[in-house]
C-alpha cells in the first residue's frame, strides 16, 4: 500500500530527470577552404572549424543552451533555430526578434525543446548561409517510435567559389548571368533541334523567358561537405535512418537511393503515414527522413542532383559492389508548362474541410506529442517493420503525396483571417517580392492571437519558391483534407498555388519569406507580428535598424566600341527605381556625332516604367519625360516627348539564335528626323564581351561589347 502513495513521486520525478539541460557551444571565424576542388578561396564560414557546422542533438524535453561566439573582426552573425518551436526571442533572426552579434561578442540561446524530429539552423545575417554557416539539429523523441539500428545525418548544401557577396551583385545586374556557365541558354536553334520553337515563341508572346531552374551556376553541391563520400557502413538486414536536410542556398534537389524505391517516414521533423517513393524533389529547407535497410552486401548511391542537373553530390552507404543511382535526365529548356502540378490546395478543398473541422485544437506548444498517439505509433510500426513496398510507389514525392498520421484541423470557433500572397519578381532585374511589394516597403503582417492564419501563395513567376514560417508549423491543404500534412516549409511550383493554415498562439514577431536566400534578401520576406506581442526595449531599438527595410545601390556598366560607332552605358538602382546614363558617338557622313541620355525610370511593374530626364541631340539639350513598356515577343518600347514637344520612339529586341550568337536590333524614331538604327551579330563565349559585326543606317563596322 505504502508503494502505491510513492508511485505519483516517482512519476513526477520520472518527468523532471527528462528536463537535463544539453549545452553547446559553436564559434564562427572565416577560413580558407577547398570544397570544390578546383580553387582556394578565403571567404568561407565555418563553425567549429568546420563546414556543415557540428550536428547538435538532443532529447524531447531537454533544456537547450548554445553559446553563439563571433569570432570574426568586423561582421556580425546570426543563428536561426530553423524549424524549432521556441520564444521569439530566442528564434536567431537579428533586428526582427534577436539582437545580432557584434564581433567579438557572443550570445547564449536558452530554450525548451518542445518537439522532436530533423531540423537544422542556419545564419540569418547577410549571406552568410551561402558561405558555410549550416548544420544539423536533431531532436530525439522520449522513447523510440520506429525501430532502426542506426541513424544517419545528411546534410546537402550548394558552394560557389565565388563569394555570396559578388553572386548577389552579378544577379541584380542581370539575372541570366550564370545561364553561360550552366551552359543553359534558350536559342532559337536549340529550340528547332529540340522541337520547342512553338513554346518558345509563345513564351515569348507572353513576355516569359522559360521555366527557370536555378539562379546561380554553382562550382559543386556537397553532401555533408563533401562531392562524393563513404557516409555509413552497414550490413544487409541493418535498418538505417536517414535523415535529410537541404541547406542550399538556393537550390532544389531530386534525391534517390540506389535504383530502388526507399520508405519515406517523416517530413520537416514531423512523423507522416510512410509512403514509398523512387526520388524525393527537396525545396530548400526542408527535411525529409528515410528508412532504408541493405539486402545484401552492397553499397548504395545516395545522390541528390541539383534540380537543373548541372551536378549532383553521392554519399554511399552500405559496403561491396556499388549501386549507382539512376542519372537525371537533362531538363528539356523548351518544354511547355506541366499544368497537371500548377494547382495545389485549391479553395475548394478549403470548404470541404472547413464543413467537416471540429472542436479540436492545433497548439504548438504540445506538437511534440500530439503525433504519438497509440494507433499512429502503431501504424509506424508496422510500416517501418516492413521492408517491401506498397502497391504504390510514388516517382517524385512532393508535399502532394504526404498525409498525416493524426487530424490535422484546426480549431472551429477560430476566427479566420484569409490573406492572398502573390509571389513575384522580374528575373531581367532580378528583384523578388509579395503582392507587389518588396520588405522594405510593407514588412509587416499583422495578425491576432487566436485567429485560424490561412495563406494563400500564388506563384506568379517561373520559379519554385519553397515558403518558411518561423516559430510554427502550418498544414498544407492537400488531397488528405483533415490529414493534411503538417509542415515549416512548403514549395509553391511556377505558376501554382498552395493554401496553408496555422493557429495563431505562438505570440512574437517571426519572418515568412522565400528559402531561396537570393529571392529573400531582394525583397520575397515579411514579418508576421501578432498584435499582442511587445517586444523587450532592446529589440524594439534593433527593429528601427532591420537590414530588411534598406533597399541597397547596385549598378552596372556595358561599353560597346567598332569601327563605325561607341557607345557607354552605366546604370545605378534599386528595386523600383533606376538612374541610366549612356552616351554614344557614331558616324554620319564622315562626321562624327555624339548624342546622349540621362534617364530616371520608375518602375511600377515587371513590364511598366515612367521616364524622366534629358537628352541631347545635335548639341541641342531638352528636357524629356515619357514611358517605357516591354510589349509581346519580348520588345522593349519606349515613347517620349521632350519640352518643346517633339516626340520620340525606341524599340530594342534581342534575338538568341545560338547558345553563342545572338543580334541586337535597335531603333530610334524622331519626329521630322531621319531613322536611325543598328543591328548587330555578335558571337559571346561568355557573359562578359561578345565581338562581331554591327550594321548601322549608315555604314557597316566591326567591334566589341564589353559588360561590367
């Protein structure tokens, strides 16, 4: 009887020897490094003297502690807990919830692990991400829901050996810079040798330059550091899981294993109802873990293969003969739109779901645990026990394929707030937005604690933007309604829309914005701050000076010289707003003439600019305003009228006819003047100069084109 009064303090006392606290400490100092195996170079990140940062690990219910020191001289750092449930304050994301850490200084981050699963974290400061600062966070749960003998971390990246700051620099001067690196350029023969000049043309017609892939032309994709590794050791019959995280900067990835289809059994650290699957497409940010076990003495390829197949990272696990994973084909650059994945989560399924949703509620604070139930553990169980496949087997799991173990609906009573966010950009410029608005000009979303939070991402561009919400996990409505799975990141495909959904208890203020870290700090971010929340003193002084709100000068240059003609070009912008000056001395009738234009153009859409400014023109100087606009088959038109009012009209067109040789044509209409022109064949190894031909209205030269 005595044992039985004991039974509750043992209990409780059960309970607390779980709360152990678990410390880390990590220290980022810059290095010299060779990841790619080419060249050395000595902007890299590393943590711990290493790249991935150190994998930390903890158990559910464990007290964290993680000293972040900056050990470098003159820039600040940043960690950001990606994926983890935890006070705002402790989220990382210097001047929106942390302060940042100054050089020299270090922060201790103090939270409760409330969750368990595959996470990972990461700088939110500048580009850092880019240059190295990335590592695993693996969380344990109290006891083990699915058998394996051992546990892998793979962790995929993508290096340049250019730094992260010039990359930025060469995107926003012209976002098709890498296409000759990739060796990805869209030409009109390509598109006859391919049998694609209809869908080129039409994507012309409709002012789109094709589906785009990547932005950047890495230098080689790495898994856990590495091009090509020996990752495990294991022996037939040994159950191995495998967890996955995609820590690019700006990269999908397909990953397969070996020839074979593997069992997939959790996604961004949540526990799903296993599905079988021959490749993974893994949107940055997210994490995915496999269960897989070798039936013989083999090795098998683990390969994650950059979305647009310019290279691939191989891991290899197991021992013997080795199994290579299937080649991805290279991507068809002249293939229409796959309509059958540009609709997900429609309104529709909204409504069916809403009709059926109960009293039950989504807290965070116990999303941990609310995945355990005795029958989901059950149904893992059986699953994991089971080496062989379902009926089906899925080609390319997407969010689309994932269902929950448990409901997932949200609470009933809960007022809605319903909110549409277009996700745009102009790829020519290179600058991303939502609604039409970079950060710095809307950064906030304000919204109630208690609220049911449903968004609904429209990708109006020809890029995958993979969506992340700091401090929560959301549900992507998909074809599981109620099962709904529940994620931090979800990918929104080209020209697709995806309905997601959270409960709004998780008071603070948290970004929302594109893991695509080139897409996020050109503008595709916001912060979601709740009304309720009031930031310490500290933080509300750091908030005046976020970086987000700071719309940064970048420029560029072209020189252009033949024998008949010179032309220079410097440009100055920012996301709307450009300052163009260019001048040009050409020949006319053994004489040579110079005319030039000091333009500023507003731009108020991907297509639309208002011009002012003035040029000169026959030693006479006027005043201009006018309007530019890009018409169909990718024409760009302007028409202006100076202050005596004498109008003027441009058209300039670039036709791509091979990989290597393209034509500039240009014209230029003035009232009561001649017409004058050029068009030119140009041959260009590179994004740099291009040398040929160049034919004016009055005599034909030869010359180079320089770009800065």
């Amino acid at each position: 009887m005595k044992n039985l009064f004991l039974l509750p303090l043992f209990l409780l006392l059960s309970n607390f020897s779980y709360a152990k606290t678990v410390r880390y400490e990590l220290t980022i100092t810059k290095s010299e490094v060779n990841l790619s195996g080419k060249k050395n170079v000595d902007f890299a990140l590393m943590v711990n003297r290493s790249i991935p940062a150190p994998t930390l690990e903890f158990t559910e219910g464990d007290d964290a502690e993680i000293t972040v020191k900056n050990g470098l001289a003159n820039e600040e750092v940043s960690i950001h807990w990606h994926g983890l449930l935890l006070p705002p304050e402790e989220d990382g994301v210097a001047y929106v919830n942390t302060p940042p850490i100054f050089p020299g200084k270090e922060r201790t981050f103090r939270f409760k692990i409330r969750q368990h699963g595959t996470f990972w974290y990461h700088s939110h400061t500048m580009l850092q991400e880019q240059k190295g600062v990335y590592g695993a966070f693996i969380i344990h749960p109290r006891e083990k829901k699915i058998a394996y003998d051992k546990d892998l971390v793979v962790v995929l990246s993508d290096w340049s050996d250019e730094n992260a700051d010039q990359i930025m620099k060469n995107l926003r001067k012209d976002g098709d810079y890498y296409l000759h690196k990739k060796k990805s350029i869209r030409s009109y023969l390509g598109a006859i040798q391919a049998g694609g000049l209809t869908t080129m043309l039409k994507n012309e017609w409709d002012r789109m330059g094709g589906m785009d892939l990547s932005d950047v032309g890495y230098d080689s994709f790495l898994m856990n550091g590495k091009k090509d590794s020996q990752l495990l050791v294991a022996h037939p019959g040994e159950r191995i899981r495998i967890r996955v995280i995609n820590a690019a900067a700006s990269s999908y990835f397909y990953l397969s294993l070996g020839k074979y289809p593997f069992q997939v059994i959790s996604a961004d650290g949540v526990d799903i109802q296993s599905v079988w699957s021959n490749e993974i497409l893994m949107g940055m940010a997210e994490t995915y873990d496999i269960l897989f076990s070798p039936q013989e003495h083999k090795n098998y390829e683990l390969r994650a293969t950059s979305q647009d197949v310019t290279g691939y990272s191989s891991g290899w696990i197991g021992m013997g003969q080795k199994i290579s994973a299937r080649d991805k084909p290279i991507p068809n650059l002249y293939s229409g739109m796959d309509h059958s994945m540009m609709s997900h989560g429609t309104h529709e399924s909204e409504k069916s779901e809403n009709e059926k949703i109960d009293h039950s509620t989504m807290d965070h604070r116990s999303h941990g645990s609310r995945h355990q139930m005795q029958s989901s553990e059950d149904h893992s169980k059986h699953k994991a026990e089971s080496n062989q496949p379902n009926d089906k087997i899925i080609e390319t799991l997407t969010v689309d394929e994932i269902k929950a173990q448990e409901l997932t609906v949200l609470p009933k009573n809960a007022p809605i707030y319903d909110l549409k966010l277009v996700l745009g950009g102009d790829m020519e410029r290179y600058i991303w937005h939502i609604n039409g608005e970079a950060i710095h000009e809307d950064r906030n979303i304000d919204i109630k604690e208690g609220e049911l939070i449903r968004f609904t991402f429209v990708n109006d561009t020809m890029m995958h933007h993979p969506m992340h919400l700091h401090g929560h996990f959301f549900r992507v409505i998909n074809q599981y309604g109620d099962y709904s799975p529940l994620k931090h990141t979800v990918d929104v495909p080209p020209h697709g829309t995806r309905v997601i959904e959270f409960y709004a208890n998780e008071p603070g203020q948290w970004m929302l914005h594109c893991h695509n870290l080139y897409h996020m700090k050109t503008g595709m971010a916001r912060v979601i701050r709740y009304t309720s929340f009031k930031p310490s003193k500290e933080m509300a002084e750091h908030d005046k000076h976020d970086p987000h709100l700071h719309d940064h000068i970048y420029w560029d240059a072209a020189l252009e010289a033949a024998t008949n003609h010179a032309s220079a070009l410097i440009r100055f912008y920012k996301t709307w707003d450009t300052l163009e000056l260019e001048v040009e001395t050409s020949e006319h009738n053994k004489k040579w003439e110079i005319e030039g234009d000091l333009f500023y153009r507003r731009w108020l859409s991907k297509y639309l600019n208002f011009i002012g400014g003035g040029s000169s023109f026959e030693e006479h100087q006027r005043a201009v305003i006018g309007v530019g606009y890009q018409l169909p088959m990718m024409v760009e038109a302007q028409l202006l009228v100076d202050h005596k009012g004498k109008l003027r009209a441009d058209i300039e067109r670039k036709f791509q006819w091979t990989s290597h040789i393209f034509s500039d044509t240009e014209f230029t209409f003035r009232q009561n003047k001649k017409v004058e022109w050029e068009i030119n064949l140009m041959y260009a190894p590179n994004w740099h100069w291009a040398g040929g031909l160049m034919l004016t209205d009055d005599k034909l030269g030869a010359g180079l084109q320089l770009r800065f």
